[in-house]
C-alpha cells in the first residue's frame, strides 16, 4: 500500500510560484481577485496564472470542485505547479476521486517538464516531490493500467530526487531500497548508510 502524502500551504506554493491572491488595503481579499466561476475558465482571455490564482482562492474558501476546473484550465495552458496540484490530488482523493493513474500522469507531466530545474529554485521541492511519487508507483505498480511494478525505474526516479535535488524523503526511500534488500534489489546496507546520513 502506497504510503506517501505531500503536504502543502496553499499560500507557500502560490508565493512560490509568484501568484498572489490580491488584497484590499485593509488586509481583506480585493472583490477583484476571485475570478468567476468555471464557465469564465472557457474565457480564452483567462490567462493560466488567473486560473491558477482561481484555484489557490477557491482552496482557501474549500470551494474543491471550482479549484479543480481552474487546475484543469491552468494545466492544459501551461501552467507547471497545476500540474503537481492536481497530482497531488488525486493522489490523496482531496476533493476529487481518488484516481492513482491520473495523479501518476500529472506528476509525470510536471516531473518530466521540471527534471533539469535549478535544485535551489523554490519549486525544485515540488518536482523532487513528483519524483518521489512516481517511485513509489512504479516500486508496485497501478493495476489495470500500463503502469507496471518496475523497481529499478522507482531506484533511478528516487536517485535523481536524492541526488540531483538533494530531497531528504528520496534519501530515505533510497536508502530502504537497499536497506531492506527487497523488490529485487541486493541488501546492501553500506549502500545504504551514505543516504540514511
């Protein structure tokens, strides 16, 4: 069983990602900022930053259903982080159903656009995230889908979030890789200590 759950502010990821809802003087949400609901997403006029910054206000007020359509907007038009939102998800079934397989695609979208990124930008801990999710997917594999238990694809995906990336939960997914000495691998705790530290 999947064990994996990426947890985030709502407000971290719209600061990093340089969208901010607009605010009032008072320190109130500007009637401006929260855009219409879905029917303006057909709008080829919303930008994907105005969809995104629809979704982080829809998050905010728990409206999930009206965040999802601006995440699907903004993640059709290129927005990278509504892609790992979306992940995300639907990984956890927060506010949609659970769906492995799509939550698989998106973080593949966004790990595959991302996978060269600077490792001190912001957003590098979103996509070493994304990497880590797709190892855990493929140390067992979706069923009923093509997405078939490969562990050594899971090792290098876990590798190059550990390595490249230097996250601390692909460290430790690594180091229980050969720690444990399962999924084929060798145990090879020596292997092991240099990630565990």
């Amino acid at each position: 069983m999947r064990t994996f759950r990426l947890i985030t502010s709502t407000a971290a990821l719209a600061v990093c990602f340089g969208v901010v809802p607009a605010h009032a003087l008072d320190g109130t949400p500007s009637p401006n900022a929260a855009l219409p609901p879905t029917a303006a997403l057909s709008s080829a006029a919303l930008s994907p930053s105005d969809a995104f910054r629809s979704a982080t206000e829809a998050l905010k007020l728990g409206e999930k259903g009206r965040a999802v359509s601006s995440l699907q907007y903004a993640a059709e038009h290129g927005h990278g982080f509504a892609l790992w939102q979306l992940g995300r998800m639907y990984a956890d079934g927060d506010g949609v159903k659970r769906d492995d397989l799509r939550a698989f695609e998106y973080f593949q979208k966004f790990a595959d656009s991302h996978a060269d990124d600077n490792p001190a930008m912001p957003r590098a801990r979103f996509v070493a995230h994304a990497f880590v999710a797709l190892g855990h997917y493929y140390l067992e594999g979706i069923p009923n889908s093509s997405v078939t238990r490969s562990p050594e694809h899971a090792r290098r995906l876990f590798a190059h979030a550990a390595s490249y990336f230097g996250d601390a939960e692909a460290q430790y997914q690594l180091a229980m890789l050969y720690l444990d000495g399962k999924n084929g691998f060798k145990r090879e705790p020596r292997r092991a200590v240099p990630w565990l530290l």
